[in-house]
C-alpha cells in the first residue's frame, strides 16, 4: 500500500511539472511572435524612410536638370540673337514677368528686339513650368524660381534659383538680389556663364 501511495504521489507531482512547464512553453512562442512583429515593423519603418530620402534627392536631381535646360535655353537663344540689344535681356523673371511678347514661332518677320520679348516671354514660361502641364496647371516648375539675367560687355551670366527641398549650403548669387527672398537654407541655385563675341 505504502509503494502504492508513494506511486500516486510521485505521479501527481510528474503531472504538475509537466503543466507548469506546458504553461511557461506557451508564454515563450508569445514573446518570440511579438519580437518578430517588432522587428518586421522596425525594418518596414526603415525601408519607408529610404524610400522618402530618395524622393526628395529625385527631386532635387529634377529641379537641377530643369534648371540647367533652361538656362542653355535663353544662352542659346542669346547668341542667336546677337544683332539685338544684348542688355535688353536683363532683368528678374519670376513665371510671370513677361506679359507683352511678339510671338516670333515660325516667323522669319521678327524684328531681334521682338526676338527679345518672344526669348524672354518662353524663358519666363520655361521658369513657371509651363513647358509641362497637366490639366491646366504647369506642372515642370522649379519650386519658387526666380531667374535674373546680367550682360556686360558680351559676358551673359543666367542664374536661377529656387526652394530646396532639404536645408544645405547658402550660395550666393553673382548677381545681386536674385532669389534674395528665399529662405538661406533652402535656397538652391545654378549659374550658366558665357560669352557672346561681336556678330
């Protein structure tokens, strides 16, 4: 009987081991579930910041391109214009400067002085965007441009400028003012130089 007693109890206590042991298994698979979740949404959260650092350098890669195809665009049409009143050209563009042009496309009629306003009424155009529209909005714009034209003595100087996306440098413009009203650290600029000889 005593062997008996003993056999019971030694059973009961091998069931109690085995339920607690049972119940500290379980909590285990939880926490091993959470610490993946938490690492799963850790990685997600970084893939989402990479993905949003290079929108932004996209973008600042396209406003730099524009800004350069616009720029060799108006130098272009200066040295094809050279007969006009080179200092005519200067001024500040803002997309809506030039309101009064000559329309010279597909005209060999045009005066160089209406070549001027038609230069840089698609300058000030090129500025705002609207070589790019969607709807009835221009689309291609650098953001917040400004463009400003100096000439002296056959040396043309075209800077834009316009709002980064991301704080940088502070350039300064060669020419003064342009682009003064945006903010130093956002502030984003290209400089085309070049030289118009005597026609």
């Amino acid at each position: 009987m005593a062997v008996l007693f003993y056999t019971q109890i030694r059973q009961a206590t091998v069931a109690r081991r085995s339920r607690t042991r049972s119940s500290l298994q379980s909590g285990v698979t939880l926490i091993e579930i959470l610490v993946a979740v938490v690492v799963l949404g850790i990685g997600v959260l970084g893939a989402l910041a990479l993905q949003g650092t290079a929108k932004r350098g996209n973008l600042e890669a396209f406003q730099r391109t524009q800004a350069v195809l616009i720029a060799r665009d108006l130098a272009e049409r200066m040295v094809s214009n050279r007969t006009a009143d080179l200092d005519s050209y200067q001024g500040t563009y803002t997309g809506s400067t030039v309101t009064t042009f000559s329309d010279c496309l597909g005209l060999d009629s045009c005066t160089p002085e209406q070549m001027v306003s038609w230069d840089l009424y698609q300058f000030d155009q090129a500025i705002k965007g609207g070589s790019e529209v969607r709807g009835d909005r221009d689309t291609g714009a650098l953001i917040n441009a400004e463009g400003c034209v100096s000439h002296t003595a056959g040396l043309i100087q075209i800077v834009l400028v316009w709002k980064g996306v991301r704080l940088g440098a502070t350039p300064v413009s060669p020419i003064a003012g342009c682009g003064s009203d945006i903010s130093a650290k956002e502030r984003r600029m290209f400089v085309f130089t070049t030289f118009v000889g005597a026609n």
